[in-house]
C-alpha cells in the first residue's frame, strides 16, 4: 500500500488512531529513499533547504540526542 492509499483508504487525519499515523509513518519510510538511508545510516532527517532539499544529520556527533 502506499502513503496515497492509504489516506484514500482511512479518510481525514483527523480521526485517525495512534496506530493509523504510526502506520502511515511507516509507509512513508518505506516509500522515500531518503527516509530509508537516513534510517539505514543512522541519520535523522530535521527538515528541508527551501530548494526542497532535506537536511539530514548524523546523531553520533549529538551525545544528548542519542542518550
């Protein structure tokens, strides 16, 4: 299933459980290559450039975010 069939499926996010976002979360993981080298490499994804490009860091150099 993808992260579009997925909202067709389950309606407005507003009425979705717990389990539905940590669903879609997945799906969208799974879907981004980006997300899956980022998880994969042990990166984390902290938002974007505004040419839409992501900004992606390593958590080893952050003690406090890998405690």
């Amino acid at each position: 299933m993808t992260p579009a069939q997925f909202r067709n499926q389950h309606g407005d996010s507003d009425t979705w459980t717990v389990s539905d976002f940590e669903s879609y979360e997945h799906l969208l993981e799974v879907d981004d290559p980006d997300l899956t080298r980022a998880t994969r490499d042990r990166l984390i994804i902290i938002g974007r450039h505004l040419q839409n490009g992501r900004v992606v860091v390593g958590l080893a150099p952050v003690p406090l975010l890998t405690a």
